[in-house]
C-alpha cells in the first residue's frame, strides 16, 4: 500500500449528492440572493426540527456560534467560565474575546469530555457560564451537568461542534441546553463547502437576541440597539447544507456502525487505548482517536504504509503562549495533559470501507507490537 487513503473523504461524499448539490447551488445562482436568501430560512427550520428545538440561527462559523452565545448571555470582563482545555481553541478563545476568564477544569481520560465531578468545585461566584465540548462526537454527561448548573443558576453552552447527529439519552446534542453550537466546517459530521455554523436554543427571547447580534445588533435595518458581529451564514452555504441532509441520518447510521468496528478490531491490546462511549450516550466519531505511549512512531509506521493520522490536540489550552496567562485552573489538569501527549486519531468517514478499516486496524496492531 503506497497510495495515501485520505483522512476524511469529501469526495466520495459529493459524487453521491452532486446532483442535488449542484443543483441547490443553481438554484442560489439563479436567485441570486446570496445573503439571507430563502436556503437561509429553510436550513434554520430544518436543522431546528432535526436537533427538536424551537429555534436554529445560522452563523458564519462554529466559533461565531460560540462568541454569539456568550454575548446574548451578556457574559463580559470579570466574568468566568468553565470549560475544557482539552479541545480546539475557539471554546476559550471566545471566552476572553468577551473579556472573560476561562476556567479550565479536567477531563475524563476514557470520553475525553469535562469530568463533572470536578465541576462544581471551580465554580465561583464570577462564573457566569458552562461550556462542555462534546469532543470526538460525544456529549459529556450533561444530565449530571445541568443538575449542577440549576444549582447554581448558570446556563450551559455545549459546544457540540463535533457532534451534531449524537444523542445522549434519546435526545440530540446541540439539543440539550441554553445554547448548542455547532458547526458546519466541510470536515465536521455535517459539513458545508467553506465556513458556516448555528446556534440552536430553546429559548425564543435568547434566539431573538441571538438573531440581533449576528446582525450587528439590527433590531431592524440600519436600527441598532445592541453591539453586534458580521456574523451571518451565507446562502451558498446553507443550501449546501441542505443537499448534504439528504443523507445526513444515512451518515449519521454509518458513523455509529465504523466507530463499533474499530473498537472491535482494536480491542485487547494493551499498547491502544480505546475511548469509551458512555451509557445513554450514541458517538457520531467526528474523530476516532486512540492512544498510544509512542506517537511519534505509530505515525511513521501508519505513515510509511500511506495511512494519514492527525493529533487532536497537541497542546492543551492552557498550556498554550496566548492562554497561559489569561486562564485560571478550576482543577489540576493531569488527564488532558497526559491525553496531549497520547491521542492519536484515525482515518474516519462515513464512507471508510470493511477493507480499508481492517488494513488501518491491522496496521495500527503492528505497529504497537
Ligand atoms: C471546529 C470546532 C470549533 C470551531 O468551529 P469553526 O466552524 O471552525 O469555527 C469549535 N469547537 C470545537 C470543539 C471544534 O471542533
């Protein structure tokens, strides 16, 4: 095997949809109404129903997604809220964009999400805000999360950036909160051709709000009555997304069904450590990831067979220059340092084949042998 696999496969993805797609896109250039044209609307109604809440705004992005909750929950300077630092920067980095503190509390080291456990001991009488990741494509135990938070009064973002089609006790994530964030990057569970995200609330005062701030604040044109962001989805992009929904639950079966296979093709080695899905919980796999004590040579080894690997994510936020000095510990945080150091993530889409999938595995084996 001398040819590279690719990592994530996009193209399969679209020869499948390409009529639709192309046709979506047609329609949009036909219109020609780019910004907030009719896919707009038709995206929020339809992803709204799908998650089972009242309301979905589209946004530019899944980090536009996050730095919008925070502002319609008027979280600012002084402020503190909790997360993990094991995940991608954008969950803190709207934090102190707002002027607040994250506070980063440590994670589980088999899900890879928040331990709640360790939550309510970081809360203080600062924190404003909750903001679990949902990383690799599970929620954290957001059951337990909520009773702590009505505890305290707080509302809880879930960044459900990579697991937008999971569910956590028959209920979907982005669907389980004050606010869910998702976001459509082409390489998330469900992808657009460019940059595009939404928030998905319950809460018809909060989506309004929400609505307002994407806007720059517009209650109506060229009538500002709060600061806001250029922060709108474009059309282009939700029709995209409104093609690629056609096979979303198809995906979505498959993601759940590869995620079960490689865990059984990996099972009982000592040397790969394997994530547990937790009871009530269903994993869409944004990414399936490993542990290994020997990164570096697993990946050369995966490497020199034409298998791509990727590491989410190498440093952990507050490890990193920019947050250093700008986060407060709400616990030690020697899980997401060790996962920093072990995690390895697989090739992984809904399209990766039996064969494919038992030459990574087998590979993998051989290489921690
Ligand atoms: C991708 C991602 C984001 C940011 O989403 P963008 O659409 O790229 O802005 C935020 N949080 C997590 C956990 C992510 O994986």
């Amino acid at each position: 095997m001398t040819q590279a696999l690719p990592f994530i496969d996009l193209k399969t993805q679209y020869a499948l949809l390409k009529q639709s797609i192309d046709a979506r896109i047609q329609t949009v250039l036909n219109h020609a109404q780019y910004i907030m044209g009719p896919e707009v609307a038709e995206m929020e109604r339809k992803l709204a129903e799908y998650v089972g809440v009242r309301h979905c705004v589209s946004v530019s992005s899944g980090t536009e997604a996050l730095l919008i909750s925070l502002m319609a929950l008027g979280v600012g300077p002084g402020d503190e809220v909790i997360t993990s630092p094991f995940t991608f920067a954008a969950t803190a980095e709207v934090i102190v964009l707002v002027g607040a503190t994250p506070v980063f509390v440590d994670i589980e080291p088999d899900t890879y999400n928040i331990d709640t456990a360790l939550v309510e001991q970081a809360i203080t009488h600062k924190t404003r805000a909750i903001i679990p990741v949902s990383l690799y494509g599970q929620t954290s135990d957001m059951l337990a999360l909520q009773a702590i938070a009505d505890r305290h009064g707080l509302p809880i973002i879930e960044d459900a950036a990579q697991s937008l089609g999971a569910t956590h006790h028959g209920r979907r994530s982005s669907g389980l909160s004050k606010f869910g964030c998702v976001s459509f990057f082409p390489s998330k569970p469900l992808g657009c051709y460019g940059d595009g995200g939404a928030l998905l609330t319950d809460d018809d005062r909060l989506a309004q709000i929400a609505r307002e701030i994407r806007t720059h604040g517009q209650e109506r044109r060229y009538w500002h009555t709060r600061i806001g962001v250029g922060g709108r989805m474009d059309t282009l992009q939700c029709a995209i997304v409104l093609a690629k929904l056609e096979r979303f639950e198809w995906e979505i079966d498959q993601r759940i069904a590869l995620g079960q296979q490689y865990l059984e093709l990996l099972a009982g080695h000592n040397a790969i450590g394997l994530p547990t899905v937790r009871r009530g919980n269903t994993c869409v796999w944004a990414q399936f990831t490993v542990r290994v004590a020997d990164r570096e040579a697993v990946v050369s080894a995966l490497g020199a067979k034409g298998i791509p690997t990727a590491v989410h994510y190498p440093v952990p936020l507050h490890k990193q220059p920019a947050y250093a000095s700008l986060c407060r510990m709400g616990s030690p945080l020697p899980q997401s340092e060790l996962a920093a150091e072990t995690v390895l993530s697989l090739p992984f889409h809904p399209y990766l084949s039996a064969d494919t999938q038992h030459m990574i595995a087998a590979a993998l084996r051989d290489s921690v042998a």
